[in-house]
C-alpha cells in the first residue's frame, strides 16, 4: 500500500511537468523557477539540517569499537576499526564513507530447525545489499558529475574523461553510459528486496518507497530524454547555462520529456533535506564512527557536565556504617567516641 | 526457573515472518514473564533524593494494570524529556534523522534471533522512538501522520516502550553493522530516561543502583559483611593452598586501590575469580587495597541515566584520593569497562586528586599509557603484561581437564576492544582453547541476553530466546571439540550464562579468567595443591 501511494505520487508528478510545461506552456516556469527554487531550498535545508546537528554537543565519545584496542605494545591494534588517533579515525570514516565498510560485515542469519535435534543457527555472509548499495550510490555520484558538463564552458576534462570511460563498452547510440543501467540494477534492487523480503516490508515506509521510485524516475526520464526523444543537448545546455548565469532566455524545441526530468530532480532537491536521504550529511556526524576510542588517553569535555553532581560520600557512608565497621575492624576516620 | 519451553520447542516456536497487522497497529503483550518487576517504592524515593531530577511519580503500580497511576502532565514531561535530550546528544539527534531502514541491523539482534518479534529488529526499537519523533517535532510527520510513520505520544506508546526498550541489552551489535553506526543503545538509553521521569522503571535495575549509592555495591552488602566474605574467601585458599594471605581493606597509602564488580563478592562463580585476584596479588606481592565504600566496579547507572551513573562512578576517584592511592586497577567487568572506557574521565575526571598518577606496573615496569588519562587499568591487560614479562609461575597441568572456549562480553567488545588480552591470558593458564565460530566472537559477539540490567528470573523466557546466538554457537563448540568451559571476563555473564548454558550447552561450566589463572598459578610456599578453586579435585587427584 505505502509503494502504491508512493508510485501514484511520482506518477503525478510526472503529470504535473507534463501538463505544466507542455499543455499549460509554462516552459519558463518549468526551466527557471521550479529548479531554482528547489536548489535554493536544497543548499539552506541541507546548510540548516547540518547546522541543527552541529548544535547538539556530542557529550560522550562513544566509538562503536570493531577490533583490538590499543593497549599493550606487543599486542597489534586494529587501528582501521578501533582507532586511537585522529588521523586513524579519518581513515576509519573514509573506509566507512566511500567503501561502506560497515554495510560489507553484513550477515544473514539462518535457523534450521526441521528436524528439531540439532538446530542450528548459523550466519551466513550476505554481501547482496552492500553490493548493490555500492553500484547505487557509485552510479548516482558519477551521473551527477557527467551532469557537470551542462553547467561548465568549457567542460572540465576530468568530466571529459569520467564520460570517456563510462561509455567505455561503446554499445548503442547514442552510446550507452554504463552507470545508466547499473543505478536501474542498484535502485531496482535496493526497491525489490522492500517488496518482496517480509521483514522489509514489514518496516518500511512512504519515506522509504517514495525516494527510491522518485530517483527510479529521474534515471528512466533521464534515460528517455536521451536515448529515445534524443533531446538537443545543446539547447538544454543553454537553458542550465541561463540558470547558473542568471541569463535567462525562453526555452525552445526542448522535449517536453526534458521538463519532467528536471521536474522530477527538482523534487528531489527540495524533498533531500527533510528526508532519510540526509544520511548523506549525517554519516559524518555519527558518534559511533567519527571519534576514537581514546577516553582512558586524553579528556573529552561534555560541556553540561554537571559538577553538582557527586557521589553519596565517603563520610555519610561512614556516618551510617561506623558502629558495625568499628567492631570489624575496619579502618575509620573517625572512630565512634570522635564521632559522638 | 520458571515455567517456560523446553529448548526444542522453543527452537520450533521462532518465526522470522511479520504479523499481518502493521506494527503500529499490533498490540503488545504485558502478560506476566513479558516484563521485568517494577522498582520498590522505597528505591525510588532514596534515589530520588539522593540523586535529584533524574526519577519521578514514586508509586506502587502493576504493568498488567490498565492503569499505570502517571502523572497527569506525563505526556509533557516526556515531551519536553525527549526535546531536552535531542539537544543534549548529538547522537540522538542524527540517528532519529538517517536511518534509511535498510534492515541491515535486523538480524543481528539475539532478541529477534531468537524470538522472532519483529519490534525487536533494532531498527523497529529505535522506530518506536523514531515514530514519536516525526509526529512531535517534525512539520511532515505533524502533518502527514501515519504515512510518514509518524504518531503521537499515546500511553500506550509509553507502554510499548517499557516493553521493547527493556528487551534490550545496550549490546551495540547492531551498531556494528549500521552503515551510518545508529546505536540502539543510545536510543534505549534515552528512552529509559524519559521512563524514569514519570515513574516507569524496573526494580532489578533500582534496587542495585540504590544498594550501591548506599552501601557502596549493587548487591547491598555492608561494609562488616564484606569484611567477612573476604574472611571466608582467605579461609577458603588457605585450604586450597595451604597458605593465608593478607588482603587489605580500605587501608590508606597503598599504590593501588583495586575494584571489582559485588557479583565477584557474592555468588558461585563469581567468588572463584575473586579468590583468584587475590591469589595474583599475592603472587606478585602487589601493594593494594579494597575498599568496602568502592566496592562495586559495575555501574547500573549506565542502564539507568547519565546523572545515576555519574554519581556511582564518582566513588571511584574519591575512593582512591581518599586511600592515596595512585591508579586503580578494574577486575573482570563488562559494562563497569564501558564506563570506565567510555564515560568516566568525562564525567568525573576532574575529581582526581594530584596523587593519581599514569598507571605503572610495579612488577613489570609497564606504562599503561592507555590509561594515562583516567588511571584506570583492566585486569586482563595488567596480567597479561604480567605473563608476557615471565612475572607468574604457571602449572597449566592443573587445567587440564578443562576443554575452554572463550566468551567476549558485548561491552569489553564493542566499547573497548579487548579481544586479545584475555585470550593470551587464557592460552597461558589452559591446554585446550578452542574459539566459538567466527561471526560469534569478537566484535561480533552475542549478548548474554541478561546484560542492561535484565539478569533477572521473571523474563526467563525472555532472555532464553536472546541466549540462543549465543547458546547454540557454545554448543557448536561443545559438539565439535568437546568444550566444556566458558571463560569470561564480566560478573553479569558469570550469573546469566550458567542458565543459559544448562539451557542451551548442558553441560559447560562458566567460569571467570582469573579463577583459571589462579588454579595454575603456582605460589611461593604453596602446598601441593590437590583441588582446584572450587575445591573439586584437580587432574591426577580424584578419588578412586
């Protein structure tokens, strides 16, 4: 139900950018306004959210430890997953960022239990989701940069050469990027394992159906736009130019299929920063990544550390206590007669 | 025990595949052995005194009531609690933020492992606060409600939380796998925070925290009484070995104060591993002190708020300034070492007195440099130091009947990273040692399903289902290599694997790893000894 409601709100739209930009013949509406607005509200949604978690003070250092500890000198310390260091920690979140680290430990549990005598659980390695998680996020990254070359003049040529070997298999024409089908296969994936793996489903939500089919959407229309219609580049180039130089000229002959593609990212800037899809920003920000283990070397200060707060003493202890301690035998700093 | 499902059938009772109904709509169980007792009313009220602003609605109340005696205003307590915390924690904050709910973490969980309740998949935990979040404080989740996964704080959410963030034991194995590192215990910390402010708490938890502010350790042992537990623990090596140690307490101007977890103090087999650090200590001659005011190294503020466990750790330092002591030495914990490593210079590091000094081994001359901030050495790194500098004379002969495999407790694991230590010490002390399987140890490892303060007989169903990770892979072990002891180094595992092996591995007995040091650590002027630390006969010694 929740992927239907989700399919039925990009499908609108996608009727939206059609009617819009096509029978209603707001093409400058649909080239300036929507994608300006929406890139705006992307960069301040994006600066604020970040701002909003930089506010709250990390009071604890609280590494999620995956390895040995740095402790005694002979014993060799896993410095990638229990950093002790800054510069370890760095390498920690550099691994976790571009390689999914964490994503990559992933296991299955399997429980047999048919013949009831001797059960077992096992946990099997399950790379599946990482996988396909790489071949997503990778695709998408590499898509916006090819992107790049609409807003540059000239073309950079590490985007010359990022397009170079992203067409390297040099099939159909206009020639196929590889990453155009590889992010169909990485979010075709990442939205069949929720529909069809029970526990998924069971635990997901609109917020997780809709942005997947909306960037499902992007690549299809995107894909359209430039294998089928074969859109004039070189007019939306000059539409992208206007945009990023404030020169805006009335858009003409572009296919209505370029309209509802940037309708359709458009939406995407404005629905990122008050969505899920802010782990971007947050994975940098997670406690349990970006600090390292180091408390027992170096003092971390929580600033509401709250100096009132002091243990029941040592002396209302004794106070309580000094008649059966004395008859023990224990030590005091006061013995009862003091006391009395 | 109580009455629950014989291991077969409760193997057969677990289904991974989700009710029809949406989560939000299932509701949830409060039948008796679903919940952990409430907090004695006189618990409550001490605490509350003694550590302000952290427990509230002090009331006898009954989780199988309908009505839960809250206070009229709860639900703006628990707002305003929950908006306090999101500026507080940065980590609350972002992790109510990003999950994705890409499920990676679902499995992982030995609740849901072995359950099968799908609210204990620990991102549907952490939904339970998350949900909340969105219809409180988000404009869509204000707006769009359900759809978004957002609801309002309802009191039977409040209920739901009771239930699910007291079926989890701050293990972190999730966090493990989370790509963006979302800690399910820091949610169920917070969580348990805004349950306390309106009176909504557990007594095994209360009860040890408020003994330990009181009388110094969780078990509430007084000062005379723990006196005489040492007493009868000095009497008992005498016997073992022939020899009577001295062992000091609370006595002034000794180097080191040494703290231990009361489990050690108290219970079979706790006592055998404290009877051990004795038998090292006097062994190396080192000059220390116990103390009966610190006499807890656990810390059950840590499952309760950061003001409770602020408060129980604070004895620590002040102990030791108090003793003149110049660093402390930590026996065989798990959660006391997620404190210490984790939390304690920071809350109470200014509390050290100018004698504390970076912790040096006497024995061996080692600078504990890992520790030079806090002043606060484990057990496991100080005798491994011990054995890799040749300081022990050890009889691994004495161990040869033990076949051991090794248990990583979740805190010493994921908030510490002590994996090799305590494995060098025990290939040091036993023949035969035998790891669990990979992806059971080690970072990786399974709770005990008894940790965060749920070591407790009412949940027995409950924590057997959780001890099935960790059940079945001991016994793996047991089939294949024949293992039949499971060393650890924390006083919870020590109470909470002996029912969950004679549930699932009958058979294997749990020791701690200083009670196998002790059993093969050969002392000067030591009789022959011919039993072990439990007064069983040693290999070569049994009774014809």
């Amino acid at each position: 139900m929740k992927a239907i409601y989700s399919l039925i709100l990009v499908l609108a739209l996608v009727v939206i950018a059609t009617l819009g930009a096509g029978a209603a013949k707001m093409q400058t509406i649909f080239a300036y306004c929507v994608p300006g607005t929406a890139f705006v509200i992307f960069v301040v949604g994006f600066v604020a959210k970040i701002i909003g978690w930089a506010k709250s003070p990390v009071p604890f250092r609280i590494p999620t430890t995956g390895g040995q500890q740095q402790s005694l000198d002979w014993i060799p310390q896993n410095k990638w997953d229990n950093p002790s260091t800054g510069p370890q920690t760095a390498m920690r979140m550099f691994l976790e960022i571009v390689t999914f680290r964490s994503l990559f430990r992933n296991t299955k549990v399997v429980l047999k239990h048919d013949d009831g005598k001797n059960p077992v659980v096992a946990y099997v390695s399950n790379k599946w989701l990482w996988l396909f998680a790489i071949l997503f996020h990778y695709s998408f990254l590499i898509i916006v940069l090819r992107h790049m070359r609409l807003f540059l003049q000239p073309v950079p040529q590490v985007i010359v050469a990022i397009e170079f070997v992203d067409s390297v298999l040099q099939i159909y024409t206009p020639i196929l990027y590889q990453t155009d089908t590889l992010i169909l296969a990485g979010a075709g994936f990442l939205l069949a394992r929720r529909l069809f793996d029970a526990k998924l489903r069971y635990i997901s939500l609109v917020n997780d159906y809709f942005p997947l089919m909306l960037i499902l959407a992007i690549a299809l229309s995107g894909m359209y736009m430039r294998y089928i219609a074969k859109v004039d580049i070189m007019a939306i180039k000059e539409v992208v130019m206007g945009l990023t130089t404030f020169h805006f000229k009335a858009p003409v002959g572009i296919d209505i299929s370029f309209y509802v593609h940037l309708f359709l990212v458009s939406t995407l800037l404005v629905y990122f920063p008050f969505s899920k899809l802010m782990h971007l920003g947050g994975v940098f920000l997670s406690p349990t990544r970006n600090l390292p283990n180091d408390t027992r070397m170096h003092h971390h200060e929580n600033p509401w550390n709250n100096p009132a707060i002091k243990p029941h003493s040592y002396e209302a202890y004794e106070d309580e206590f000094r008649e059966p301690m004395f008859e023990a035998g224990l030590p005091l700093e006061k013995n009862p007669e003091e006391a009395a | 025990m109580a009455n629950i499902l014989k291991p077969d059938e409760m193997i057969r009772s677990i289904n991974y595949t989700p009710p029809a109904t949406e989560w939000m709509e299932t509701p949830i169980d409060l039948s008796p052995g679903r919940f952990a007792y409430p907090a004695k009313l006189d618990k409550v009220e001490y605490l509350m005194h003694e550590v302000p602003g952290v427990f509230g609605n002090p009331r006898t109340w009954n989780p199988e009531d309908a009505d839960w005696k809250l206070p009229s205003n709860w639900k703006e307590i628990v707002v305003n609690g929950f908006k306090e915390r999101l500026d507080k924690y940065r980590s609350l904050k972002v992790f109510m933020d990003i999950c994705v709910r890409c499920g990676a973490c679902a499995d992982k969980c030995h609740f849901f492992i072995g359950g099968g309740d799908p609210k204990n998949m620990p991102v549907l935990r952490a939904e339970l606060m998350r949900s909340i979040y969105r219809g409180e404080f988000t404009l869509a989740g204000k707006i769009l409600g359900k759809l978004t996964g957002a609801r309002v704080m309802e009191e039977d959410v409040l209920k739901e939380w009771f239930l699910y963030f007291y079926q989890c034991t701050e293990c972190r194995r999730c966090s493990l796998y989370c790509p963006y590192g979302i800690d399910t215990a820091e949610v169920t910390m917070m969580a348990r925070e805004l349950l306390h402010l309106v009176g909504i708490n557990i007594n095994w938890i209360l009860e040890p925290a408020a003994n330990c502010t009181r009388t110094g350790n969780h078990l509430g042992i007084q000062p005379h009484a723990f006196k005489d537990i040492v007493e009868f623990m000095v009497d008992d090596i005498e016997t073992i070995t022939g020899k009577r140690m001295n062992v000091p307490l609370n006595e002034k101007g000794h180097e080191v104060l040494f703290i231990t977890p009361s489990g050690d103090a108290f219970a079979d087999p706790g006592i055998y591993t404290f009877m051990g650090y004795l038998m090292l200590f006097d062994a190396i001659g080192l000059d220390y002190t116990l103390s009966t005011y610190a006499s807890e190294g656990g810390n059950f503020g840590l499952f309760t708020h950061s003001d409770m466990m602020k408060a129980i750790n604070g004895k620590m330092y002040s102990e030791a300034n108090r003793l003149g002591c110049k660093w402390i030495l930590g026996g065989e914990c798990g959660h006391m070492w997620r404190v210490v490593n984790q939390y304690m210079d920071t809350m109470n590091g200014s509390l050290q007195g100018p004698q504390m000094q970076t912790p040096v081994n006497p024995i061996t001359g080692t600078v504990f440099k890992n520790a030079k901030q806090t002043k606060m050495v484990h057990i496991a790194e100080f005798t491994a130091d011990l054995i890799k500098h040749n300081k022990l004379k050890l009889d691994k002969s004495r161990n040869s009947d033990i076949i051991a495999t090794w248990h990583d407790s979740c805190n010493t694991a994921r908030g510490m990273g002590m994996f090799e230590e305590p494995r060098y010490v025990l290939q040091n002390v036993v023949d035969q040692f035998y790891d669990m399987p990979t992806n059971t140890i080690r970072e990786q490892t399974f709770c005990c399903a008894g940790g965060s303060g749920l070591n407790t007989e009412e949940i027995m169903d409950i924590r057997m289902r959780g001890g099935l990770p960790r059940g079945n892979a001991l016994k793996y072990v047991q089939d294949k290599h024949g293992v039949n002891t499971m060393a650890c180094v924390c006083a919870i595992d020590r109470a909470t694997l002996i029912p969950l092996a004679d549930y699932w591995a009958p058979g294997v007995k749990i020791t701690g790893l200083h009670e196998l040091v002790a059993n093969a650590l050969i002392l000067d002027g030591e009789e022959e000894r011919t039993m072990n630390l439990r007064q069983e006969p040693l290999p070569g010694f049994e009774e014809e």
